[in-house]
C-alpha cells in the first residue's frame, strides 16, 4: 500500500522540484549576471534548458562508474598495483608525478 502513494506523489513532486529550480535559476541569472556582465535576462525555459546544459557537461548523465568513483578503485588496489599505477603515470606525465611537496626534484 505504500508503495502505492510513493508511485502517486514521485512524478508531481519531481515536477515541482523541476519548476522550482528552474525559477530559482532564472531568477539568479537575471539578478546577477545582466548586472555584472550586460547579459540577457533569460525566460523559464532557457533557464531549463541551462540546467540541462550543465548536467550534460558538469554532471554526467547518471552513471559514474559504481564504485571505481570516489578513489574507491584506488583503495581497492595493493601496493603493487599502486606502484605499477605511479610508474605509469611517470612515464606518461613526467618525473614529478606522485611525489611529495617536499620530495619535488628542482
């Protein structure tokens, strides 16, 4: 039965949050930046279609990788396998690569 209202009440409420986020992006796009840069004010749908935007380019579409995210990849591996990581990572970005501050050759 539970269930039941969550089915209900998920799609308005995500449209509500849609709504609402996209009027509180279009309202800090014309408060901030027409005054600061001489840009457009925009509409609820260009804000809408911003947001879309920079999910797309900031945010990814969803999946990020299970649980090789966060550096939980990286907690996973040995030393060995670390090592021959910071090896490679060497010989394609340079000597410098893993070092410590202090340890930086000059």
């Amino acid at each position: 039965m539970k269930k039941k209202w969550i089915f209900l009440l998920a799609p308005p409420a995500l449209a509500l949050f849609i709504a609402l986020f996209g009027e509180v992006v279009m309202h800090l796009w014309n408060w901030l930046l027409p005054a600061l840069f001489g840009w457009r004010m925009i509409t609820f749908w260009q804000a809408l279609g911003l947001m879309v935007l920079c999910r797309i380019l900031f945010g990814g579409l969803g999946h990020h990788g299970g649980d090789q995210s966060k550096g939980q990849r990286w907690q996973r591996m040995t030393p060995e396998e670390r090592e021959k990581f910071r090896q490679n990572m060497r010989a394609r970005c340079g000597s410098g690569f893993g070092e410590a501050a202090g340890e930086a050759k000059v």
